[in-house]
C-alpha cells in the first residue's frame, strides 16, 4: 500500500512514467533492505536455546506436587472429564 501511494505521489511530481518506474523500484528495494535488516536484528538479540539462565530453565520445570493443575488428566485446576 506504501509503495503505491508513494508511485502516485512520485507520478503527480514528475508527470514522468519512466522515472516514476525507477524511483518507485529503488523504494521498493530499500523498504526490503530494511525489513531484512530488522528481521536479521531481531533474530540476533534472540537468546539461543541452550545459553538460557538458570532461573529461565527452573521456571519450565513443572511441579512434582500431586495436587498441581499441570498434573496429566487436570487443566487449569479442573476435574479430569473421563471421570465426569
């Protein structure tokens, strides 16, 4: 959508298809330049799986008490429905 407004803009300024064109390519170009970049960027300051704290690690470990709503059968703290 932001590449057409801009061609219609660049259109209206120049009344030139042939610049228009080019103009409108080079845009289109750097808009992915920069989408590849940021994405590049956010990959690079996700932690890698194996360099986690040990406080992250804990926290994923589930609980061995027997009255725990993540125990098998059990949802949120809800009855097992096969016994309903």
């Amino acid at each position: 959508m932001a590449i057409a407004i801009f061609a219609v803009v660049t259109y209206a300024l120049t009344q030139s298809v042939a610049t228009t064109l080019i103009n409108t390519l080079i845009c289109a170009v750097l808009i992915q330049a920069g989408y590849a970049v940021a994405v590049l960027w956010l990959v690079a300051r996700e932690k890698p799986e194996g360099k986690r704290s040990a406080q992250d690690a804990r926290a994923e470990v589930p609980s061995s008490d027997p009255s725990s709503p993540t125990k098998p059968g059990r949802i949120g703290g809800l009855p097992d429905s096969r016994r309903l």
